[in-house]
C-alpha cells in the first residue's frame, strides 16, 4: 500500500472521529497532517505513537 498526503489526511480524519465525539471539522486536519508530516518526515502516521497523536491534534482543536 502507498502511503500518501491523502492516505495520511485519512488516517488523521479517521482517528479523529473514532471515538464519534469529535469530528473532523473540529479541527484543522490540513494543520494536523502538515505538523506529522514535519515530525515523521514522510506519510506513514500509523508509525507515530496514540499519545504524541492526540498531543499535536489538541494543538489543533478549533475552538
């Protein structure tokens, strides 16, 4: 399977709404996955721990 922005954009916007108590445009999900992307260097976020997840898409939280 490739790993792209919009597999990426994907895994954030699916993440997100797991739990069905936020959704995706509770949040800037382009700023999320700009932010992984810095931070793993690539698209693969699946490698990227739950609690480093949730640290960055909180940054993210649209009030």
């Amino acid at each position: 399977m490739s790993v792209t922005r919009e597999s990426a954009t994907a895994y954030v916007i699916s993440a997100l709404e797991a739990k069905g108590t936020a959704t995706r445009d509770d949040f800037d999900v382009p700023g999320i996955v700009a932010a992984f992307r810095d931070i793993t260097e690539g698209w693969d976020f699946h490698l990227m721990e739950r609690e480093t997840f949730w640290r960055i898409a909180s940054t993210y939280l649209r009030t």
